[in-house]
C-alpha cells in the first residue's frame, strides 16, 4: 500500500463580518457591527470606528459577503417579556481571502 | 463625606437624563492644581479599603480623593444620585499603556443585577486631556438597563451612537453601574489616566436631586429619548424599563411615557353593568 500523499496546506483564509440589524429582516438598517479577520493583515477592535460598513444587511451581500448564519426569532421566557438584554438580530458573513503566495 | 446640604444638586431634567442615557459627563470640573496633583498620586496608587467602607472613612479628610469628592459639583451629582454618606466598593487606577494594541472587550462591571429600585453609581475620573488616539473609554448610551453580564457583549466592536470619550483634563464621568464601556486601543505615544470609584447607596433612592422641575417636559423628552443603536422593537422595551425606574426614583406610580407601561397593565376588574 502506498503512502498518502500530502495535502497541501490550504492558502485560503476567512474574513468575518458580524452585522446586527434594527429588525430580522436582513435588508434593515446596520445597528452595530464587527470584524474579524482570519488574514491576520489587519486588527479590528472595540471601538476602531464611528460608521457601519454597510447601511443594511442585504448591502454587504451585494458587496461580495456571503451568510453563513442569522439569529433564530425565539419567543421571550415567560415572566421576562419585558426585559432587554443582548442584540437580538445578529448575521454573521464570510468572504474567504487566498492569500497566494503572499503570505 | 461632607453631603448633608448637598451644594448643586441635580435637576429633575438632568435625573432624566441620567435614567435613559446612564450617565452624566462634566467636562473640566476638577481645578487644574488638583489634576496636577493627581497625576503623581494616581501614579502611587491609591490605598484600597474593603467592599462596602463609607466614604467618609476610605478617604480621611484632607486626603486627595476627599477633596475631590468633595468638590461642590461632584458632591452635588453623587447625593442627587446615591444619596448622603454611600458607601464604596471599590476604587481603582486604570491606566492604557501606549501602543499596547488591544481595546478592552465591551463590558458592564460587575455582574447581571436585577434590582429595579436600586442601582450603583461610577465615578471615573480623568486628570489629563484625553485625546481621540489615546484611548478614552468607549461607551454605549442608553444600554444600562439592558441585563447582560459582564464582558458577555465583548462581541460587539461597535454600535452606532457610541461615545468616544475625548475630553479636556479634569472630566468627570458618572455611570450607572450597568453601562457598556470599555477602555479603548491607546494608539499615541501617552499613557492615559482614569481613577474609577464605585458607589453604593445605603438610602432609598428616591428624590435625592432638587425635585422642583419635576413636571417639566423636558423630563419626559429626556426620558424618551432614542439611540440609533437600538432595534426597533426594543427600543420600546427602553422606554418600559425606563418608566418602570423613574417610577421607582420619584415615587409616582402613574408616570409614564406615550401609555407604554400602562397599556399593558390594563386589567379591569369590574363586572359591566
């Protein structure tokens, strides 16, 4: 039996955008936002930026971002209707970077 | 603490404004001889006391953080906020290294509290100018109702509306114990100074400020008022806990904004004729 060849190591990294919106809807208004980016190229913080990077979510899919996660509708617990507590629209989006030769 | 007349209370339009963005900023307010003297002690450190000592007894008199709680303003925005004689639980130096590549995650101090007719108070305290670049404190208005715990909301990086605080030596920021903030990334060449103390009252806090614009409506704007951070749907829910707080600060239980918390309380018990 022959030896498995080597995989190469993949050269492709992912960049995240975490974008909460004003309602479910993915084409309301950006709230808040948050980057991160697997390139190692840049560092994003709390705090690094006064504007969103889209007005709404469905801008950034017309950007080149592609979801891979939004956050479920769950009724509020009983008896805690009335309480607020994390943001409750949250879309996660990836675009995924090759870093070629470059890295 | 000296509070027993306490010199410049709050007004009823300040108190609502402290209740719906959860905090106050006084720009300037400290005299520059006692941020220069400050810079040096705040350097040394300042003696801890245990969780819970009085004031009074945390700071003899005479010592720099008595004088500085003492200063007519600052004295004034403690009583209208904790009352006469609280008592502190702790106080810290905070200092943003320069350079030092890393922003704290968003976070509230402390953990998740749910009392609703009580809350603790942050004095935080900047002897120095604090420019954009060097790393003020983030904040978030308007997020201190919101019951989230500790450094749980480190995820978020940003949110519209956000306070970068940049301010002249001798800003003094008061926060509801609640409030998201976070020391951001120091990027000059500067280290940057914050004293912090938090306060807990031990009397009812209920019209501790000067009471006498009550019914100015200006307070109901006040305690109305949006983020552009908030959802939707939940920005409502701002307002409900809100009324529910000012309810609870001044003692009347018929208060509210646009008919929020009394709609949904509505419970006729009469039979109909």
């Amino acid at each position: 039996m022959s030896a498995p060849r080597p995989v190469p190591a993949s050269t492709v990294r992912q960049r995240l955008l975490v974008l909460y919106l004003s309602t479910s809807a993915l084409d309301s208004a950006v709230v808040g936002w948050a980057h991160y980016d697997g390139t190692g190229r840049t560092s994003p913080t709390t705090g690094d930026s006064e504007e969103p990077p889209y007005a709404t979510g469905v801008a950034a899919l017309c950007d080149g971002w592609r979801l891979i996660q939004a956050a479920q509708l769950i009724p509020p617990y009983p008896g805690h209707e009335y309480e607020v507590s994390y943001l409750k629209h949250e879309f996660f989006f990836e675009k995924l970077v090759d870093l070629g030769d470059g890295r | 603490m000296t509070t027993t007349i306490a010199p410049k209370l709050l007004t009823s339009v300040q108190m609502a404004h402290f209740v719906s963005h959860g905090s106050l900023r006084l720009d300037a307010v400290v005299p520059p001889e006692l941020n220069a003297e400050a810079v040096e002690v705040l350097r040394d450190g300042v003696r801890a006391a245990p969780h819970g000592t009085p004031a009074t007894l945390a700071y003899p008199e005479g010592s720099f953080v008595r004088r500085l709680i003492e200063l007519d303003e600052l004295a004034g925005v403690l009583h209208s906020l904790v009352g006469p004689e609280p008592n502190i639980d702790h106080h810290a130096v905070h200092v943003r290294q320069p350079r030092e590549g890393q922003a704290q995650p968003l976070h509230a101090d402390a953990i998740i509290d749910v009392r609703s007719d009580a809350f603790d108070v942050q004095l935080m305290y900047y002897p120095s100018e604090v420019t954009l670049e060097m790393g003020g404190t983030l904040s978030v208005p308007g997020s201190h109702l919101r019951r989230t715990n500790e450094s749980d909301t480190g995820r978020y990086q940003n949110l519209r509306g956000q306070s970068r605080l940049v301010c002249p030596a001798g800003t003094v920021v008061f926060m509801h114990h609640g409030l998201w903030h976070g020391g951001r990334r120091n990027d000059s060449d500067s280290p940057r100074y914050m004293f912090k103390i938090r306060f807990n009252p031990t009397v009812r806090q209920r019209r501790l400020w000067d009471t006498s614009d009550l019914h100015d409506p200006r307070v109901a704007a006040e305690l109305d008022a949006d983020f552009p951070w908030y959802e939707h749907a939940t920005g409502r829910l701002e307002r409900y806990n809100r009324v529910l707080l000012w309810r609870s600060l001044t003692g009347d239980e018929d208060f509210d904004l646009e008919h929020w918390v009394t709609r949904v309380s509505n419970r006729p018990r009469g039979a109909a004729a």
